[in-house]
C-alpha cells in the first residue's frame, strides 16, 4: 500500500492534476470504507483502534497514538480470532495511520478475514 506524501508532484501524463493541483490517488488496490474495531499491539501496549477504510494489502487505522513509518504492529480482528495480522506502519497522516499488511501469509489471512468487504 503506497500512500502519497502530501505535497508530491502529480505526474506529467495527468493534465488536470498537473494544471490544477487536485489530488490524484495513485494506490495500487481499491478501498473500501469501513468502520471495523480491532485491537493493535505494539510492543507491550494494546490500542482499541478503528479501521476506517481496507484494501486487500492494506488498511487506515484510527486512534492508535505515537506510531511512526515502519513500526511493525499486530492487529487483531473479531472477524479472525486468535489470528494476529502482523502489519506495517508505511505513512502517518491527519486521515490516520496508513498500513501495509506484511509478506504473503499474512496478505492471506487478511484477505480472507475480509473478503466480503473488499472492493
């Protein structure tokens, strides 16, 4: 999951954003917006948090404090009991805290723990 830094270039083959400045969304996989509560582990800390919109790689993650790009965290899902997701933090923005799901095991427990809901 790629999140785009606030303030980057649009790309040159995009005329409208390029002349006006309006936001392109360059990430690779659709999103879905949700609001699924879920618990995240750091370290020894455990967050109630909110994901507040999903993708088959990734999710935006709300009120989990003092997170920073690359921190590994597990999240933990009603949908997927006694299965952590192991996830990393990729962006941290005013929107919430941007995830990438890690490696390929763990893509396909999210993915089926969310299957129904992606878009």
């Amino acid at each position: 999951m790629s999140v785009e830094e606030a303030g980057s270039d649009p790309p040159a083959d995009d005329p409208p954003a390029a002349a006006g400045g309006l936001h392109v969304d360059r990430r690779r996989m659709p999103r879905a917006a949700v609001e699924i509560h879920c618990s995240v582990h750091t370290g020894a800390h455990v967050h109630s948090a909110t994901i507040r919109d999903i993708s088959a790689e990734g999710a935006m993650l709300r009120g989990v404090p003092g997170l920073l790009p690359d921190d590994v965290l597990q999240l933990r899902l009603s949908r997927l009991p006694g299965r952590p997701i192991v996830a990393l933090v990729r962006g941290v923005s005013l929107l919430g805290i941007h995830i990438e799901i890690a490696g390929p095991a763990e893509r396909a427990a999210w993915q089926e723990a969310v299957r129904d809901i992606l878009p």
